[in-house]
C-alpha cells in the first residue's frame, strides 16, 4: 500500500505562504499572551488547589457561590471545575493565595476552602488530593524549565552542527523555535495552564519534531552526492518527496497516540495530551516546510558546493575508484 | 549453529528475561499469583501520583544553625572575661553571624584581644576603634555550618520518616541552594500528622530557673532582656486549662539539651496523665547531676522547642532519668517520644511545596493510563497491519518487544513508573514504529528501483542505520535535560522515554532485520516482498 506513490510537489515554492502562515499563528499568540498572558499552574504560579470528593455531587455553580459568600475575598479569580471520572464526585479548586512560608501555614488556605465549603452545606467532603505551592518553588521551576528547553536547543543544534553542516543545524533549530512558538500561541489560545507535564510535552515535542527534520536532511545530504548537478531548490524539493510517505506515517501514528492519550488518558494528562498533538501537527509541517526551506534561504539556490566543488576536482577523471556509494543512489536519482 | 540461530536465542532470551522482570509480576499481582520474593523486590514500582501519597519540600533555615554557634561563642566570650576580669560595656549578636563587643577598656585590650583569639576562632576580629570590637563569622565556617545543617536535617527526617514506618520514602536535598529537602512518602493518608512530625524542631532543653513572672516585662531590667538570658514563655503548671501564660528568666546557654538524650518513651505523670520519659547519656547525666546537685530547691524549666513545659522544683540530685509532664494528649506523647528519639532537627524547617494525592485519584489514573495505551496500541498495531501488511507483522512484534524491554528495564534499574511515565510509554509505541516506518520505506523504495528482496531488505536497514543513530541521539538530548529538569513525575517521563529510545534501536534495527531474515532463510529465489 502507498500514501504517496513518486509525488512531486514542489514544497519550496509554498515556502513563503508557509513562513506568513507561521508568523500569523505566532503574532496571534504574542499578541494573546501579551493581553492575557500565558496562564500558569500552581507550580509555577503559586497557589492552592485542593480536590475535594463529595458524598453528592455539587454543581460547580454551588461550590462556587460558597466560595463567593464563605471564602476570604470572595470566589475572585478562583477555578473550580468537575474533576475526573464523574462517578467520582470530584471538584477542583484553585486559589491563588497560598499560606504564608513560615512555619507549618503553607496549607492554610486549603484549610480555608473546606471551612467555607462546610458552611454552605453542600454535603459531606474530604480533601482527596492537594497541590500547595509556595512562591519559592515557583521561582526556582520557572528558570529550571526556561533553561532546560533553551540548553536542550543548543545541545542539538550542537550536535547537528557536528553532524551535519552548520545550516543544517540553523534549519533545524529555527524549526524547532517555530514549532515551540506555535505551541505556546495555540496553549495560550485556548488558556492551557502552563504546568510542569505541558513543559515535558513541550521538550519532548522538540525531540520529536527534529526528528523528523533530521530524517529530511539525512536524504538531503545523500541526494547531495548523488545529484551534484542539480540546484540546491530542486534536491530539498526531491528529498522532501521521498520522505513525504514516511514524514506522514510517523507523524500520524505518533498523532494516534497522543489522541489517544488526549481522549483517554485522564484529567492529569489533557494539556500533555494536547500540548503533544499540537506538537506533531506544527513538528511535522515545520519539517516539510520550515526547515529545508532555512537551509535553501541560508545558502541560496546555487548549484550545489558539492558540484562545484566536483567541477574543479573531479573533472578531468570521472572517479573511476569511486566506491560503490556514490554509484548507487545516482540511479535512484534518476528514478525520481 | 547459524549466525542467524544464534540471532534468535539471542533475542528470546533477551525477551524471556525482561518479560520475567518487567510484566510477569505486574500480571501476577494483578490476579494474585504467587510469585517469588525476590521477583516482587523487583517489581515496578508506582510513582506517588499513581499510589497515592505525600510530596513535601521543606527549606531548611540554616541562619539558625548559624545563630546557635554565634550564641554558643558569645556567652563562651562572657565566661571567659568575666574569669579574666575583664569588664566590657556590652556583648550583643545583632544577626546570625555576627558578634559585637562594646565598651573594652582601653587598659585591659590586650588581655581582652588574647581571650577574643583563644575563644572565638570561629570568627573574624574586626578593629577595634573606642572599644568596640565586630566578630565576623568566617566565610568558610558559615558554608560549613549550613550544608552541615542541611544533611543533619535530612537524616533526622530519614530517622523520623523511618519511626513513621512508611514504606519506600524518599528523602532527598535539592534546590538551587541546595537548603531544601525533598520528602516523598507513599500511601500517607494523615498528612497532618506526618507533616508536624516533620517539622517539629523537637529541641528539648533543661536550664534552672531565674526567676518567673506573669510578664515579660517583669523579668527585664532596664526595659532589656539581662545579657546572656532568655525569656521564655510557658504554662504556669498545674491544669492547661486554668494556665494563663507565664514567663520565666533562663540561661541562653542550656545546662542539658537534646543531644545528650539515648532515649524517650511514652509514660504517664503521677496523676496517671500521658507523660514522656527520657533518659540522658552518660554524659549527659553527669552535666545534669552537677546542675541539679547544685540547685537543689530551685526550679528547673523543661523547654520543648522554645516553649517551658514544666518547670518542677528540684527535690533531689538527679543524673539520667527525667520525665516531661504537661498538657498532652496520647497522640501527642506518641509524636514527642518519637520525635525526641528521632533527634533535634539542627534549625527551623518551613514548607516550601506540599501535595497530597489521594489513592481515589491515584487509581483513576491508572485506570485512564491503562485505557489509553490500550487504545494507542490498537490504533498503531492496526495501522501497521493495514498498511504494511505481513512486515505489519514483523513491525507489531518490534513494537511489542520494545514495550516488554522498556518495563523489564525500568523494573530492572528501579525506576518508578509515574503518570506521565505512562504518557512516555504511549507515545513510545506511536514514535518508536517510526523506526520501523523509515526502514520499510526505504525498503519499498529499493524495490521500485528493481533491486532483489534481499538486496533492498539490506539496503533498507543499512541505509537508514544512521539516520536512526541521529535521531535518537537528538531525542535522547532533549531527554536528559528533561530528567535534569524534572522532579518526581517529570523524572518518571523522562526514563521511560530515554530507555524506549534505547530499547527502540536494538528493536528496530536486530529484531526486525532477524525476523526478516528468519521469513527468507528457507526460500531460495524471493520475488515478493509483502510490505
């Protein structure tokens, strides 16, 4: 069976459509995180969140009309939302305000949201689970995680760099800061918490979508040698074709997986879940259209060095003791 | 045997071994089959947001450890000129780390610079212009002393946590500071009661009384707390309920405190109240026998974290055995004995973080964690079986061995499995057939240009090799700043996805080629390739 049998879209001539694309989606998320800004969880923010189980299941508005008339400063700027399987009786809610860091009156607060849920009767309730976060934490995970997703970027630029040539790596990191852009415009769009799973999604992301970047380059690099006369446009357009058919099975069993975990995998995982698929959808069409398209735009669209490089070397003898590596592609080259 | 046998007994066994480890026990404990016990030792191991369970992160105050050296050395100062004869206007200690002499007679400097050299070495003499001395505790004294306190901390946490008897915690110091402590504790329901054990000081002090007074402002003289002393508050004995608070004027400096302590045990009072009994060292009894041999008729203050339990009337000389009475409940005798005999913590703990996760939640993700790698293995097996067809086959039993190897492995070095840990695993399955897809791709490309099977077979696999290569090491990258990053779950994810990137190679490239191999090892002419 084949997705794509011998396909020959020219990828680069929608290079510039896909950069205007891109930049749209991003302004729209720089333009929502600087009017509403990237929403945190509690273990960046700071905060309480408790989990409460009840014997009967209150509506969100009665928890919520208790928080407004029980709770100190009124039910401003609280979460309180349905949690988990709904067999379970569970309601979430967040406050902002933590107890002070001073002696054991971190978990005041959570002390606080029971006492005003006791008054307005809604039934018998005990704390299931708790999230109590003082400001230190916060701090200190916020420059941990900026540094883990910046180090994470030189270290494969760097190690692209060594692999393969330096635009490459360019190509390669550019993609991924596009596809890290863009994930955070589309958490920020539809206001995910930003939360200690949704930065491992994000840097798993980053893994992935390189990954399959470096598949394109990989034949790239091959097709370089073996199409030396051709421009540098039209071996990216060839070796983004090749690899179109693997490009979307991966990406669309990896997307299976994340909807599965987006549809099935609970509460706990959903901004994982979608930070994932989002993550798959921009890591493949930057890798289609981003990366090579750096790579063309950092070298520029002539011959390939390789063949002008060839010109001068190799004229007078064409390579009679060539290994046979060389030989081999050139007639799949042709193929195509 | 072939090459290609040795290949399979190779594999089996790798698979035999990891299934042992990593899913038979899990099957087991599911329908409660017997098994080994060394078997359940290794078994995988649930994170605490599966298993339920308390995550705390408590900041260690090491000013205090810095204060109690500061305070110790200034009253040795005190002593020591007093014997000397040498009269200063004042000693103070303005904050942890300094000392502050006033007033040093310009005729008894010298005496008084010698005794400052022999007593405070732990500090800097600063000038003294008009008689006025600055002792500075040194740099390297004040590192020590902190990362000092930082790991008593952590083992007399460990000590308690251990009195506890809970299960498989984990105490662990972290923090860009390196002053916060980590405390994970499994299937703790009352958190309360774990968290003040925790964090109770526990610093039981005995020192003769002064002097006691309804107020504080009594005991002072000249509207300031007389030099060297404390005033300390406390019941004023008999019934809690009737004690309104009283003061009492006591040395800084304890005659004996909780580091000459071997035991405590619950006990009760003479009026059959709860009460805890301790007994001293040796040493600790012969301080204590030379006090209280010398006080008798005086009072004597049992001071627990700063407050006076009790301060009962010194009948007799006393040497090792000592009782604390007060106002207490079983439960919170039950705590004290246990925190005394746990040790005193070297300062003050705050609470920086605090989680509970309830084992209700626990095993509602588990439930949802198991259903969605059920589905995303059926989505992916499917897929491969539709579109590869019989190398769907080979594909799905690459995905299979990679899965029963990640658990044996992560059974194997003792990683926990966490919430996101099970994400990892999902995404595994659809990320780590992408090896499998680049290979048939190839391969179905080297057919086209009209290579033989096992030519394009060859081609395929040995082609993409490094290109594989590349892609791992770049998604293995990003995976050890993840785990650098990570606490807790995010750890959990990132060894589950480090070790199926490692799997996934040696399954990708030996399994699949072997399976390859073993479907054409008997056909001598292929012309067809079901992929």
């Amino acid at each position: 069976m084949h997705i794509f049998k011998n396909t020959d879209i020219d990828f680069l001539r929608w290079r510039w459509h896909a950069i205007a694309l891109s930049w749209v989606i991003i302004i729209v998320g720089v333009i929502t995180i600087a009017t509403k800004g990237i929403p945190k969880g509690v273990e960046f923010a700071g905060g309480t969140v408790v989990i409460e189980k009840f014997d009967r299941m209150p509506s969100v508005q009665q928890v919520r009309e208790a928080l407004d008339r029980n709770y100190p400063g009124g039910g401003q700027n609280t979460v309180v939302q349905s949690y988990g399987d709904p067999s379970l009786n569970m309601v979430m809610i967040r406050v902002p305000q933590v107890g002070s860091e001073s002696g054991a009156s971190l978990s005041s607060e959570a002390a606080k949201v029971e006492d005003a849920l006791n008054k307005a009767n809604l039934g018998n309730h005990r704390r299931e689970s708790a999230e109590i976060v003082g400001a230190t934490v916060g701090r200190e995970l916020t420059s941990k995680g900026i540094w883990a997703t910046v180090l994470s970027l030189i270290g494969i630029l760097a190690y692209l760099a060594f692999r393969f040539q330096f635009s490459f790596g360019v190509g390669a990191v550019v993609a991924t800061i596009h596809d890290l852009l863009i994930t955070l415009a589309f958490l920020a769009f539809f206001r995910y918490d930003m939360s200690l799973n949704v930065i491992a999604a994000i840097l798993t992301m980053t893994g992935f979508s390189t990954n399959d970047t470096i598949v394109i380059f990989d034949r790239i690099r091959e097709n370089l040698r073996s199409m030396r006369r051709d421009s540098m446009n039209h071996i990216i357009n060839v070796s983004v074709n090749q690899t179109l058919g693997r490009t979307v099975i991966t990406s669309g069993t990896a997307l299976l997986t994340a909807l599965a975990l987006f549809f099935f995998g609970g509460e706990v995982l959903h901004a994982f879940a979608f930070t994932m698929v989002v993550g798959i959808i921009t890591g493949t069409y930057s890798s289609v259209f981003i990366a090579a398209a750096i790579v063309s735009l950092w070298r520029g669209d002539a011959p390939t060095r390789a063949a002008a490089h060839a010109h001068v070397i190799a004229q007078p003898a064409p390579t009679p003791q060539q290994p046979q590596r060389k030989q081999k592609p050139q007639r799949k080259a042709r193929a195509s | 045997m072939s090459n290609l046998q040795w290949k399979i007994v190779t594999i089996i066994a790798v698979f035999v071994i990891f299934f042992g480890v990593g899913v038979y026990p899990l099957i087991a404990q599911r329908y409660n089959v017997h098994q080994p016990s060394w078997l359940v030792e290794k078994a995988l191991k649930l994170g605490l947001d599966l298993k339920g369970g308390v995550h705390l992160v408590l900041r260690v105050q090491t000013e205090d450890a810095l204060r109690i050296v500061t305070d110790q050395e200034s009253e040795r100062l005190r002593e020591e000129l007093k014997n000397k004869q040498v009269t200063v206007a004042k000693i103070e200690t303005p904050d942890a780390t300094h000392i502050r002499v006033e007033g040093v007679p310009p005729a008894q400097d010298p005496v008084f610079r010698q005794v400052a050299n022999e007593v405070t070495t732990n500090f800097e003499r600063g000038s003294g212009a008009n008689g006025t001395y600055t002792f500075t505790m040194r740099p390297n004294v004040q590192v020590s002393l902190r990362d000092e306190a930082v790991v008593q901390a952590r083992q007399t946490i460990e000590r308690r946590v251990n009195e506890l008897g809970v299960t498989e915690p984990s105490i662990a110091q972290q923090g860009n500071n390196g002053d916060q402590i980590l405390v994970q504790l499994p299937g703790v329901t009352d958190v309360e009661r774990a968290k003040e054990i925790i964090r109770s000081t526990g610093l039981l002090e005995l020192k003769i009384v002064e002097q006691s007074a309804p107020t504080k402002e009594a005991l002072m003289q000249n509207g300031k707390v007389p030099d060297g002393m404390d005033i300390v508050p406390g019941a004023s004995g008999g019934t809690p309920a009737d004690a309104g608070t009283i003061y009492y004027l006591v040395k800084k400096v304890a005659a004996v405190s909780g580091q000459d302590l071997r035991n405590a045990r619950v006990s009760v009072d003479e009026n059959n109240r709860p009460a805890v009994s301790f007994t001293l060292s040796n040493e600790g009894g012969r301080k204590f026998g030379k006090v209280s041999g010398e006080n008798i008729g005086r009072q004597l203050a049992i001071i627990l974290d700063g407050r006076v339990q009790s301060a009962p009337t010194l009948e007799s000389r006393i040497t090792t055995e000592g009782r604390i009475t007060g106002s207490f409940t079983q439960e919170e005798v039950q705590n004290l004995s246990l925190i005394l005999r746990s040790g005193a913590l070297p300062a003050t703990l705050t609470y920086l973080e605090e989680r509970t996760i309830g084992p209700t939640l626990g095993a509602d993700s588990i439930r949802s964690g198991v259903i969605a790698s059920a589905v995303g293995l059926l989505l992916v097996v499917s897929f491969m079986l539709v579109y590869y067809r019989l190398s769907g086959v080979n594909a799905v039993v690459a995905l299979i061995f990679n899965l029963v190897i990640l658990l044996g492995l992560m059974a194997y070095v003792g990683a926990v499995m966490t919430l996101p840990g099970i994400a990892g695993f999902v995404l595994t399955m659809g990320i780590g057939v992408d090896s499998n897809v680049l290979i048939f791709e190839r391969i179905k490309e080297e057919l086209e240009a009209q290579r033989g099977v096992r030519a394009s077979i060859n081609a395929g696999f040995g082609r993409v090799f490094w290109t594989l290569v590349d892609t791992h090491i770049a998604a293995l990258i990003s995976c050890a700043f993840l785990f650098q990053f990570g606490t807790g779950p995010i750890r959990g994810f990132a060894v589950t996805l480090c070790i199926g990137l490692v799997s996934n190679l040696f399954t990708s490239i030996f399994v699949s080629k072997t399976l390859f191999e073993m479907a054409l090892a008997n056909r001598h002419q292929v012309a067809t390739l079901s992929i």
